[in-house]
C-alpha cells in the first residue's frame, strides 16, 4: 500500500502563492507516476499536474505557466501554485498510481485552497 498526506493548503489572496506538500509512504517502489488533482462541490475531481517515474510532467491547461509539479526520490511532492485565482479554489488531492493488484490508484485525504479576491 502507499499513504499520501498532504499539506499547505489555506487562504490566499488572488495574486498570491502557495506550495502544497504530499508525503509519500509505504510501498513506493511500486509507483509508476503521480499527480495532484483538486476539486470543487458538484463537479468532478479533475487533473490539475501529473508527474512520472522519469521527472517528466504535465499540466492541465489552467495550470500551466502558473504551477509547478516536483518531487524528491519518491518521498515528498510538492505543487508550486502562484499568480492564484478564486477559480483555484478547491479541495487539491495528491495521488498516486501504482502496479500495485494491476494498476491501483491512491488518494490522500486532500487539503483546502482558497483564494479570495
């Protein structure tokens, strides 16, 4: 199994920046990429930045040129967020997929962002 815990989320004004924090522990050998996902009441949890095994990174198009995906030798994650906006607010989850019984994805508890104007 992989535990996720993350942190650093809380209020910010638009303009602002935050970095969020996800430890990772258990069996990380078994992740195969990584990725941080946020969500807001009534909508669905979407993709916000994926990170893979090679450092290699993606980013949804709300994200891009403002956030910034890293991690460090499988332990922690980390996303960068600046020049914040309301539309970020969110609860924000860190995950991870693993070949763990085929292929199970793991999920931490979340942690809230808002952003005020």
């Amino acid at each position: 199994q992989v535990q996720l815990v993350e942190s650093g989320g809380g209020l910010v004004q638009a303009g602002g920046s935050l970095r969020l924090s996800c430890s990772i522990s258990g069996t990380t050998f078994s992740i195969t990429g990584m990725g941080w996902y946020r969500q807001v009441p009534g909508k669905q949890r979407e993709m916000v930045a994926g990170i893979g095994t090679d450092r290699s990174t993606t980013y949804s198009e709300s994200a891009k040129g403002r956030f910034t995906i890293s991690g460090d030798n499988a332990k922690n994650m980390y996303l960068q967020m600046n020049s914040l906006k309301p539309e970020d607010t969110a609860v924000y989850y860190c995950a991870a997929d693993t070949r763990i019984r085929g292929g199970l994805r793991y999920w931490g508890r979340g942690t809230q962002v808002t952003v005020s104007s």
